[in-house]
C-alpha cells in the first residue's frame, strides 16, 4: 500500500468536510451564518488545489516517460544500423 501525502489528506478532508455540510444542511441541522455558507467555497478550493498539484506530478510522470521513449527510439535506431551491418547492408551514414 502506497503512503499517503499531505495532498491526499487534504483532498479526503476537504471532501469529508463537504460531504458532512452538505447532509448537514439538507437536513436541517445547520443553520449557519454566512462565513459558514462559504464552506463549499473554502473546500472546493482545497480539492482544486490537490488536484492541480497531482497534475504536476503526473505531467512529470509523462514527462520523464516522453525522453525515456526518445531514448529508446535511438537506442533501436542504432540497433537496427548494427543489425544491418551483421546482414552485409552496411551504410554509412
């Protein structure tokens, strides 16, 4: 199991918090002034937040995979000159 980051805790608790002031205040329990009302706001932010930082880290991800494929298209390209050396198709170029 993967260890969970900070952003992950936020994500969960930002949705939780929602989630609870949501059925909250369909059922009547909450009845709140205005800074309270704003709790979607201040969550939805914190889940925008989380994911915009997971992105990043996937673009990263994507990122660093794009030059290993670059890498292995050489990689194959050179292997492909050697092959065709061993076959008697020697071109230099």
């Amino acid at each position: 199991m993967r260890k969970l980051s900070v952003w992950d805790y936020l994500a969960w608790g930002s949705l939780l918090i929602l989630l609870a002031w949501a059925l909250g205040k369909s059922f009547g329990f909450i009845h709140s002034p205005i800074w309270v009302e704003m709790v979607p706001a201040f969550t939805g932010v914190g889940a925008a937040a989380t994911i915009l930082v997971k992105l990043g880290k996937y673009r990263n991800i994507l990122m660093t995979l794009n030059s290993e494929f670059k890498d292995i298209k050489k990689d194959l390209k050179e292997i492909h000159k050697n092959a065709s050396c061993l076959r008697g198709k020697c071109t230099d170029s």
